[in-house]
C-alpha cells in the first residue's frame, strides 16, 4: 500500500497465490448425490489452485474531481475435481471420470465465476451548493468482466462471456452525511 503527491494517489498492489484442499462446492445433479435424492448438495472438490494480483487505484486530481478504479487477473485452477455433475450439453469438453459412470473430471479446469481479468474505473466529481449543507455530484463508472463459467456442471447455458457496463450518475448529498 502506498500513497503518494501529498496523499493524493493510492495505489495498492496484492499479488497471491492459494491451494485449496478439500474446497466444497454446491452441486445440483441426482446422478451425482451421493444420498441418491434429487435437488442440492455439497461436494468436496478436492485441490483448487487460485492465484492471480489486483491493483487499485485512487486519484484524487483536484478538490472536485476523482478517478478510482481496480484490475484484477485470476488463473483459478482445480487440480482435483473428479466426480462432479455432467452438464447435458456441456460448453466444456468436460472428460467423462474414468471410475464414476455418468459423472465428469473438471481436473485442470477453471472456478465457477472466476473470470480471468476485471476491470473497474470510476470518474467521479463533486462540489459544495453555496448557501447550503449540500454538494452536487457526478459519477461515471465502467466494469469490465472477462468469460466465465456460472453453473458449476459447465453447461454451455451458463457460460458468460465478457461484457462492460457502464453506469453514470448525477445527485444531491448532504455534507455532514
């Protein structure tokens, strides 16, 4: 962490790197329900490798204006996932598991709702209405989201590929909160 130009800019930088053993998952298949029920369970998935880094930033340019954001990079692996439910039609070439019959090996690949890069940034601007307890304000932001997986059996329904948003804002606040 750091700040810099009079406390004006913050920039922090975290880089990490985790091995998850025995991480439980949600899954939603009945061939797979260990209980033989339909519906949800949780499964153990074994080992998940996640590392990645994360940048934020805050900028404060001038008494009224401010630019802030983040970028994230995220490499999140399962080294052991055998077992897991088989999507019917499946975006993922998910191997078939070898010693399980009708259940899939996701082994070497990625989280459920783990998007490789993100990316956030916020212009924001704000002052003080003379004569008054208020400050006028406007805000831009834009997010960036890289593909990902959101159902965790890696059925092509659920994969999600990478989208922006961007979002503007105009309004009144009170100063003393």
């Amino acid at each position: 962490k750091s700040l810099w130009f009079d406390e004006r800019l913050l920039v922090n930088l975290t880089v990490y790197h985790n091995t998850f053993d025995d991480l439980q998952t949600i899954a939603s298949n009945p061939a797979s329900d260990p209980s033989g029920g339909l519906g949800t369970f949780v499964q153990n998935a074994g080992e998940l490798e996640h590392k990645g880094a994360e940048l934020e930033y805050q900028w404060r340019i001038n008494q009224w204006l401010s630019l802030m954001g983040a970028v994230a990079y995220l490499d999140s692996e399962f080294q052991e996932f055998r077992g897991t439910p088989c999507a019917e039609t499946g975006f993922h070439s998910v191997p078939a598991d070898p010693t399980l019959p009708g259940l899939c090996d996701q082994t070497g690949l990625s989280n459920v709702n783990a998007p490789e890069w993100r990316h956030n940034t916020s212009l924001e601007a704000n002052a003080p209405i003379a004569g008054t307890k208020m400050d006028w304000f406007a805000r831009w932001t834009s997010v960036f989201l890289d593909d990902h997986d959101t159902a965790e059996d890696k059925d092509f329904r659920g994969f999600q590929k990478s989208f922006w948003l961007h979002d503007a804002a105009v309004g009144l606040a009170g100063q003393d909160g």
